[in-house]
C-alpha cells in the first residue's frame, strides 16, 4: 500500500505518551520525517529512541504549547532540520472534569485546561501558518473531543476548550482552502491513555453518560476483570466498549495518510458499544 506520508514532516505536541507518542511512531514506520514536541522531557526522550530503534527518522523538541515562543520554535526547528513543516498534530490535552461546585479544587486545572487545550492549538496553528503559506501547502489536524459537541454537567471548562478548537479549525479551515487541510479529530472516551489522570471528580463522568452511568461502570468493570468478555474488549464484536488508543491513533493516521487533494475535515471515532450519549 502506497504510503502518502513517506517522506511528509509531521510535527506532533503532545508526542511523549497517549495518542501523541502513537501518533509519532506510526508516522515513522510510513517513511514521515517526524519532530515530537511534550514537555516533558524523560517521557519524550523514551519516545524518540523507541522510534529511532524501530527506524525511524525523529527529532525531538522540548516544549510547553502553552508558550507561543517555544511553539514558535517547534514549528522552526522542523524547517530547519527537515526541511519543511508539511502537517502539524496539535494533540496535547488535559482533560479537569469537575462540577462548578469543585472550583475551589479545580481552578488550577481549569486554567491550566484553557491554556494547554485552547490556548496551545491556537498557538499550534499560528506557528504552522507561515511555513505552510510559504511552501504552499500543509495539514493541521486538531485533537478535539465528543466533549466539544454538546455541553454537559462536569465538563463544562474541559468540553468548552474543546468546541473552542471545533471552532479554530472550521475557521482556519475558511481562511485557508487550497493552501492548508484541516482536520479535527473527535474521539470518544480512550480509558488507556493517561488523560483520566487530570480528572478533578470522577463524579463528573455522568453528565456524558446520562442514564447510562450504571451499565457504563458495570461495563467497565467487568472489560478490567480478570476474564474480560470477548463481547466488550474485541474490537471485532459490534459491542466493543472502549477505544483502544492504538486503534484511535489508526484513524489519526488514516486522515492524515491521504493525497495532498484529500482532505477528512471532520473526524469522529467511537467504540461501537461505548455508552456516551453525546
């Protein structure tokens, strides 16, 4: 199969764990020329030699998204290394889920939440355009969420800094046809990816659930049991409950492994059996 990112430079935030360090190899083994960006330094460096061991061509770039400078920089560095930026990942998130009644807990993590999930694609964006506009060409794609859809009770910082991104991308999208494609990535819930560590109350989860709180714990229990059934963890059954992020990063890589005339502008990918009602 023809691999429409052999030789493309993929910029990816976020690339030091989850979906962003998935995202970053993947995009190696199809011949990508990949800059992967995270704060955190440790995990990012484990990133790039697993991918460096496997073959893959990768460079790595320390940076906070919330810093426009630094972001600045990211994008620089992948001009300067490989020569262009052809797509930028903006895919770092924290996901505060809480109540209005947790402020006095949550402000911190709210704030931090607008200035990563909000702040930090638009500063994604902003650095990608100039290289783009230049070469004549380039990809965005925005990690948003089915959070971003509809406002419910638990998410309302977490899901307004997703339709905010919804909303930077349709409008870069406008401002940018013929020259730059975007896409934004809508995922369910991914249990396994690290971002249920930010969740200020786990009580907040039921606002997406709706009646469905009972069946989705139960569920959830027993995917995590110790004889797990087939029905609910084989993504091969019509009731799979819980997208895997190796199979999310899949679609990631489907939008962005097509022809430079190709554009999947909107993305959303569920488990078949998931129990979010948005």
């Amino acid at each position: 199969m023809q691999s429409h990112l052999d030789g493309r430079v993929v910029v990816v935030t976020g690339a030091a764990s989850g979906f962003g360090r998935l995202v970053a190899g993947k995009s190696a083994a199809r011949g990508a020329r990949v800059v992967a960006g995270d704060a955190n330094e440790a995990a990012l460096e484990e990133t790039v030699a697993g991918i460096r061991d496997a073959g893959g061509r990768i460079e790595p770039f320390v940076v906070d998204v919330c810093d426009r400078a630094r972001v600045m920089a990211l994008a620089a560095r992948a001009v300067e290394v490989f020569g262009a930026l052809d797509v930028m990942v903006n895919n770092a998130g924290v996901m505060p889920l809480a109540f209005f009644a947790d402020h006095a807990e949550a402000a911190p993590a709210w704030e931090r939440c607008i200035d990563v999930n909000f702040k930090g694609v638009l500063n994604g964006i902003v650095a990608a355009w100039d290289p783009m506009i230049a070469q004549g060409r380039g990809h965005v794609v925005n990690v948003s969420s089915i959070y971003g859809n509809h406002p419910v009770a638990g998410a309302a910082v977490y899901g307004a800094t997703k339709a905010a991104v919804n909303f930077l991308s349709e409008a870069l999208r406008q401002e940018s046809q013929g020259r730059i494609k975007v896409t934004t990535i809508r995922p369910t819930g991914v249990p396994t990816t690290g971002l249920g560590a930010g969740v200020v109350n786990p009580a907040a989860i039921q606002g997406i659930l709706g009646g469905e709180i009972e069946v989705f714990m139960q569920k959830m229990g027993a995917m995590l049991g110790p004889d797990a059934p087939a029905e609910l963890v084989d993504p091969d059954r019509i009731g799979y409950f819980a997208l895997s992020p190796d199979l999310l990063a899949d679609q990631i890589l489907y939008a962005i492994d097509q022809p430079w005339g190709v554009s999947i502008s909107d993305l959303t990918v569920r488990a078949s059996g998931d129990a979010y009602r948005i």
